[in-house]
C-alpha cells in the first residue's frame, strides 16, 4: 500500500506542477491559443487589421440646415406692411410742419402723393430720400411694432424730426 501511496502522490504532484505551469504561461489575464503578447489595451504599436466601420445611416449626425437669408438690396419689413400716417416738424432752420399717408409693402415705403420713397428692413430701420416743391429730402429712423420715429433734413437747411403711426 505504501507504494500505492507513494505513486498517487506523484502523479498528484506531477498533475500540480504541469497545470501551475500551464497557467503561468496565461498570465494573470488570461489567454488564447497563439497569443504570446501580453499588453494593456491600446498600447500595440501595430495597426488594425481592418479599418473601423463607417457609421449606420441612422447614427450620422443630421445635417446642418442652411436659413434663408436675404441680400440688404431686397428690404424686408413684412411685419411693417400697411398705411402709415407719418406727421414731421422742423426743428432746426425751419417751423414747417406736415402730415403725409405712406404705404409699406415689401420693405419699401412710398408715399400717397409719390413725392418720396423709403425701404424699410425686417429690423424696422427705415432709410429714404424725396423731393418736395424742388427741395430734396433725406430721413432715416425705425419702425417698431406700430409706431416708430425719425429725423430728416432738407436741402435748404431745415432739418427736424418724425413720428410715424401704423394706421
């Protein structure tokens, strides 16, 4: 029995050493037949065997929508269209005073006797020139909402404000 004894201990401790060493070779990690480098994850100086996959249709980012913009030349002043009653008054060179009816339709203004003419941007900035009895007229101002404001000045010196209601 002592030989029977003595042989089951050998192989016992042959079956140790060969699967301690077998699990040696794995590494604390682990491994796979044919894997003889061990390293952390990205650091393999080697590149991939194939290039990563594009990207499902459904993973792409939306792409960016351009909004329309429009060219100073072509006004705006949707909001702004209408009759407006636009009264002026001197006040530097002159005491004159006057009340004229305009017209805003597609960023431009003109006025009921077709003396003058203005355009008038999305913003509200309006920008104009005229002539009256001969005299040449320039304005510049802001409409906002319903009503809006001004200055003007004339050719012969007189300059002064204006105040404009949406009518």
């Amino acid at each position: 029995m002592d030989m029977f004894l003595r042989s089951g201990l050998m192989i016992s401790a042959a079956t140790v050493l060969l699967s301690g060493s077998a699990a040696f070779a794995q590494g604390a990690t682990g491994g796979s037949l044919g894997n003889d480098t061990k390293t952390l994850s990205g650091s393999t100086p080697q590149s991939r065997a194939a290039p990563p996959a594009r990207r499902e249709r459904s993973e792409r980012p939306a792409p960016r929508r351009q909004t329309a913009t429009r060219s100073r030349s072509e006004g705006g002043g949707g909001s702004f269209d209408g009759v407006w009653s636009i009264s002026s008054a001197g006040t530097s060179g002159c005491t004159d005073t006057l009340t004229e009816q305009f017209v805003v339709a597609g960023g431009r203004m003109t006025g009921s006797n077709g003396n003058g003419s203005a355009t008038v941007s999305a913003n509200g900035a309006v920008r104009g020139s005229g002539n009256y009895s001969g005299i040449g007229v320039t304005s510049q101002g802001r409409l906002s909402g319903r009503s809006g404001s001004g200055t003007f000045q004339r050719s012969d010196g007189c300059s002064g404000r204006w105040v404009a209601s949406k009518q």
